[in-house]
C-alpha cells in the first residue's frame, strides 16, 4: 500500500474517532473528604488517621462543602462512595451545585444500608445519584442529610469516601 494512502486513512480514522468520541479524554473530577470545607459541618470529621478517608460523624444538617474546577462544559453524572451499617432505614440526602446566583441545581437522592449488621460501617458501594449539566469554571458542591419530619437526631448519616463528577456529554 503507497504511503499516501496510508496517511490518507490514517487521517480519515482520527476523524471519525474526533466526530464520534473515541480516543477522546475522559474528564472526571473526584472529590475527597480531605479537601472539604467543614465550616457548616458540625460535627463531621475526617477518619480514620492514614488513607482512604471517609467523613464521618454525620449529623443534623451539617453541611461539608467543596471548590469544584469543571474543566468543561457539558452533562456530568454525580456518583458517592458512601458506607452505611446494615439494618438501618435509608436515608435522603441534597447535593447542592452553585456556579454563581443564577447558575445552580439540586440532585435529591436515597441512600440504602451497605454493611452487614448495624454495627458495620467497613462495606462501602458507589452509586450514581443524578446529573446535570455544568458549565465550565469553579463550582461548590455541597451535601447534606435530608432527614424529614421523622428525623430524631440519633441516627449517623453516611460515611462518604469520595464524590465523583464524570463528563457523560459534551456541550
């Protein structure tokens, strides 16, 4: 085969891979507990002392926050590593995304008992609880319990080891 033609579809395939998506760089920003903003968190504490961190001692309302740099615009789904003892009820939680006042949504989500027993804090899922579309640039993300009428105040929330934000859409 001449060299030309060679080059000719060699070109042709990193187009179709341009058009289509392939080859392209997945964007994905993970939050960890060790970089949160604990100011409206009363209560909640990074543990235990070495890696991998979770942010426990969940209560009330409290509220951890973090700076989100988007790289780019587009549809990113939102997923928790999260750990909650067995034989508990399931819990609801806000995630909160503020790009400036007139640029922010509201993910509400439910999360299920993960341990065995209701001791059992050790056994951590990830689960995708929405998405939405963010524009490029600095963003906070907030989360926080969403106990209800029902809430008595005894109950931890979850033991969260990261948040995940992953470009599913480009704009």
């Amino acid at each position: 085969m001449k060299k030309s033609m060679v080059c000719l579809l060699a070109a042709g395939l990193l187009l179709i891979m341009a058009l289509t998506g392939c080859g392209g760089k997945k964007v994905e920003v993970k939050l960890l507990p060790e970089k949160a903003h604990l100011g409206f968190a009363d209560g909640v504490v990074v543990e235990p002392d070495k890696p991998p961190y979770n942010l426990g001692g969940w209560r009330g309302d409290s509220e951890p926050m973090w700076k989100v740099e988007i790289p780019q615009a587009g549809m990113y789904k939102v997923s928790l590593e999260y750990s909650r003892p067995g034989q508990t009820d399931k819990a609801k939680g806000i995630i909160s995304l503020e790009h400036d006042k007139y640029d922010s949504h509201e993910l509400n989500f439910t999360v299920r008992s993960t341990g065995k027993n209701d001791g059992d804090w050790s056994v951590y899922q990830i689960h995708e609880i929405g998405g939405a579309y963010l524009e490029a640039g600095t963003w906070q993300l907030s989360i926080k319990p969403n106990w209800g009428d029902a809430y008595s105040g005894v109950d931890y929330f979850i033991n969260l080891r990261s948040v995940t934000l992953k470009l599913e859409k480009e704009k």
